[in-house]
C-alpha cells in the first residue's frame, strides 16, 4: 500500500454480501490541498482525491495517525454534481483514528471528490514594520504572516488562507456536517486585490488573506511569508496627556486611517509594529514599537511609539474652597455646599516644533463655571482640551470647578 502521510485514505470495494477486500490506495493520493487557518484550535482543510468505486456497496476508510484531526468534522463530497453514488452511512470503529463511509453507487464510477476536515495545530500572527519618511508626514508599511506547523503533518505545495476572526465553535463538538457548513469556504477562493505574496478579501464577518501562490508548510518549522504591503500611507504624530494611560508623561502616537484612499482600505491583523524612521543622513532610526490590535476597514490605527520628554505638563490645584454652605436649622451640621476648586495647568513645549497636545483632566467632576481654554467634556469625569503649543513656549490653561456637596 502506498504511504501519503500521517492521513491516510484507503478504498475497499465491496462484491456482494461478504466481499473480499481489494485495496485501491494508490490511486488515492492526494491531489491537492488548501488550508484556511483561523488559529491554533482549527484549520479547515481542504484536500482533492481521485476515487474509483464499483457498482453496488462500497466502502472508504479515511485513517490518520499522529495529526490532530476531529473525527466529528471529516465530510466528503464529489467535486462535480453527480447523481451515481451517495453516502449510506458513517461509521467510527473502536479503532480510532478511523472514519468509514459506506457509499452506493449505481455503477462503476471514477471521479475528484472532496474532502474536508477540521485540523489543530496551525498558528500565524502578523508582523509589521514600518518606514516614517523624515518629516514623518508618511510612511512605508510592510507586513509579513508567521505560520507555525505543529499539526503532526507537512503540507507540500498547497493554497494557504489566513482568516482574521474566530468563527463560533460548539465547546461539545463541531457535529458531522460542520466542515460542510463551514466550507461556504469555496467562495474564500475568489482572489482579492493587494500587493504583497497574500491578496485579500472580505468573507461573512471575516477578512481573509490569500496566499499568491503555493506554499510547503514543514511539520514542526515557522515560515514567514510577506502579508500586504504600502508604499505612501499618511499618518497624523499627536501628542496625549492623560494621567490614566500614561501617567503624567506627554504620550506621542502615529495615527493612520484604514482606508484606500490611504493606501490600506482592508481589515488590518492584529500584530507587533516596529516603526522607524529615515534621517536626515539617510540612515535609519528606530521611533518605537507598539501592538496593533484588530484595525476594521475605514478605521483610525493607533501606535502608541514612546514619551515625547520635551513636552513638560504640570496641573496644579491653585484653589478649594467652600461656597453657598447650608446648616442645619440648630447649626450642629453642615447640609450641603458648593465645592470651588480653581485648577491651573501649564503646557511647556522644549521642541523645535509647534505641538497640539490633547491634554485629559480625568479629575474634574462638576460644573465648569469658568475656563480659559474650549474643552469637550468627555465624560462625567473627565474634560478634554486641544491646544496648540509653539516652539520653546508655554500656555496655561486655567479653569473652575462647582461640585455640589450633599451631606
């Protein structure tokens, strides 16, 4: 018998009630293969066979050994529309790591079929690294997917699909006609556009990478495998206080928005981002590193890269006072007051540059009664305020709070 791997598949043809066995493996060897990889717990697989059947009652044992297959997911089916056999029924010997298809055929029949199952083992993760032009108003991006094998079997020469997204699984099992549902996957086929070695695409509520061309994926070794690329895409340096993220250092963040007119314009995978940028020289410098989360088509990226240490913010509380105080009748206990608080902060910018700081007061419940700067209250704790702050200068934002006080 000829040896395919760690799955193997082997047809018995079976001559009347009690037939003999003949083993017809060697025309089995598959043809072809493609695996959609969502993450470590499954991969849809794909694989193209050729089958002869006899005329009557034939029989198929699909085998593995060694691959982490779910047995509950294995499906087949004729890659053609044929009406000259169909599948009577599906049997799991005690043996494990076998799956029997008992299948009626009207006469002789040679043919491709289909066959589908659910794999573990697999695993990508995307890795970006990005070029900032000098006067960091664009940059270049490069992505490349790192795809681990440790599925207990080499894939030779295959079509290869990252999907970003989880699909829902059943925790107690995916069910005999899961993979059948799932591989609504021949419209993952169609190819997208993009550059890079993957095209891409959107499908249902996923965005999916295709691999231009074909790939071997070794048992037990990474490859990397360039993603998408972008050679012009605008970007937006700002400049965040907020003591709740980043303490009270002056955060700097590249922005870019995730669309075609930018250059991108298709769901951006989660991935580490290490960004540099060209200097005047034309040497190279890193900025930073950040990681991206999941970006959707026609959203704002953000990255945070590092402290920006020339932009110097101090809030003080200048004032607190009580005001509008009410007693109780016998004046044994204060009821209520207006709480006054006059807040001062002050931007210092040490950079070559002018800077437009978002600064966040997280710390300002109540009523602003007076400001010297137009804020926008974020929520019921927190007020923002945009201003513009030119080189080696600094600018004092002032503002007061009334917080009623009930006792």
């Amino acid at each position: 018998m000829k040896r395919w791997g760690l799955v193997g598949l082997l047809l018995m043809v079976a001559v009347g009630r009690a037939p003999a066995v003949v083993e017809m493996s060697a025309a089995l060897d598959r043809q072809d293969a493609a695996l959609t990889i969502y993450n470590p717990q499954i991969t849809l697989v794909e694989e193209r066979r050729v089958v002869s059947l006899a005329k009557g009652s034939n029989r198929i044992n699909f085998t593995w050994a060694g691959a982490g297959i779910d047995p509950s997911s294995i499906y087949m089916e004729s890659l053609k529309p044929q009406r000259v056999w169909e599948v009577s029924d599906i049997v799991f010997p005690n043996a494990g790591n076998l799956l029997t298809w008992e299948v009626a055929s009207k006469e002789s029949w040679s043919g491709e079929v289909r066959i589908l199952y659910f794999l573990s083992g697999f695993s990508w993760r995307s890795e970006y690294i990005c070029f900032a032009d000098t006067d960091e108003k664009t940059l270049a991006l490069k992505s490349s997917a790192n795809i681990g094998n440790q599925s207990g079997e080499t894939f030779r020469d295959s079509e290869v699909r990252l999907v970003v997204g989880s699909p829902h699984l059943l925790s107690g099992g995916r069910g005999i006609m899961g993979a059948q549902n799932a591989v609504a996957a021949d419209a993952i086929l169609a190819k997208g556009d993009g550059d890079g070695s993957f095209s891409r695409e959107g499908f249902s509520e996923y965005s999916i990478f295709n691999l231009k061309g074909r790939a071997t994926l070794e048992l037990n070794q990474n490859k990397q495998i360039p993603l998408l690329e972008a050679d012009k895409v605008g970007i937006t340096k700002t400049y965040t206080w907020d003591p709740r993220s980043f303490g009270n250092q002056v955060a700097m963040h590249y922005e870019f928005k995730n669309t075609q007119d930018n250059g991108l314009g298709a769901g951006l995978p989660e991935g580490r981002v290490r960004v540099f940028r060209r200097t005047e020289g034309g040497g190279m410098a890193l900025v930073g590193e950040d990681m991206l989360p999941f970006v959707p088509r026609g959203e704002t990226a953000k990255l945070f890269l590092g402290s920006a240490n020339n932009v110097v913010v101090e809030r003080t509380l200048v004032d607190s006072r009580r005001e509008n105080v009410v007693e109780a009748p016998d004046r044994s206990r204060v009821i209520s007051f207006d709480q006054i608080l006059d807040i001062k902060i002050v931007i210092r910018n040490r950079k070559a540059g002018e800077v437009e700081l978002r600064l966040f007061d997280p710390s300002a419940p109540g009523e602003v009664v007076q400001s010297s700067h137009e804020y926008k209250r974020e929520d019921a704790n927190t007020l923002k305020f945009v201003v513009k702050v030119p080189s080696d200068k600094e600018i004092t934002i002032t503002y007061r709070l009334k917080q009623k006080v009930i006792q």
